[in-house]
C-alpha cells in the first residue's frame, strides 16, 4: 500500500511539473518563455528595442493613400520607435472629464511558434496588433499595427 501511496504521490508531482513547465513556456518547444519575455519587454525599453525585427512591417492608420483611401504598407524604423506600452490585464477603464475609455486585451497562441496581441477599444475604431515569434529560441515583436480612424 505504501508504494502506491509513493507511486501516485510522484507521478502527480511529475504532472504537476509537467504542466508548470507548459504554461511556461508558451511555445511548447524549447526556448525562452512567452510570459517571462513579455514581462521584460513591456518594462526594460533597452531590452524591447533589442526585441523589434527593424524595419518592423504593419500598417500604421496615420499613413495611407488620400486618394484611393487604401492602406499602404508600412515599415516602422528604428530611430522613430516609441516604446509600447501594454494593458496590466485584459481590460482597463479610463474615467476621462467628459467621457470614459474602455481597453480590451486578447493574447492568442498561434501556429509555427508565434503570438498574438491585440488591443483595442470596442466600437471605437481603435486597435494595435503585435505579432512575436520565436526565432533561435528568443522571442521577437516581427509585425506591429496600429489603426486608429
């Protein structure tokens, strides 16, 4: 009975690391962990501009064609990068003198080691999309958007 008790006492702590090591690491391959590379990259800016494929694709709303009102596509340089900033959860109210500003966050996994972030604000027009990936096992921002009509 007692190397039952021990069996099942050690297949639930290899469970348990198991699963601790999954949420962990994101990505489920070996590499830098999604979460702990997040945290730094929102709160060190020497650490996220180390981070940023440059020239980094997206789209940016500011820049378009007056014209045919068509997106253009848009690289975002080094010298002009403005350290982003992030939600502390997924949702965030700003009470302001005449009105109130309400932010969403979704973090998404995708497929071939990346990650999803998108914030916005609904019905506003409002949104920014940050796509990661890993490459050589160290997480980078390798597509940012930003629309705001």
């Amino acid at each position: 009975m007692k190397i039952l008790v021990y069996t099942s006492i050690h297949l639930l702590l290899c469970i348990l690391n198991f699963e601790f090591k999954s949420q962990n690491n994101s990505n489920g391959a070996n590499g830098e962990s999604f979460n702990t590379f997040y945290k730094r990259f929102y709160e060190d800016s020497t650490f996220q501009i180390s981070r940023v494929v440059f020239p980094l694709p997206g789209f940016n709303s500011d820049i378009y064609d007056q014209e045919s009102r068509k997106p253009l596509k848009y690289f975002w340089e080094k010298k002009d990068w403005i350290f982003l900033k992030t939600l502390d959860g997924s949702y965030k109210k700003f009470l302001k003198k005449d009105w109130e500003e309400e932010y969403y966050k979704v973090i998404k996994k995708g497929s071939n080691n990346t990650m999803f972030e998108t914030i916005y604000m609904k019905e506003s027009g409002y949104s920014e999309v940050r796509k990661f990936k890993l490459i050589h096992a160290k997480w980078y921002l390798y597509y940012y958007s930003y629309k705001n009509y």
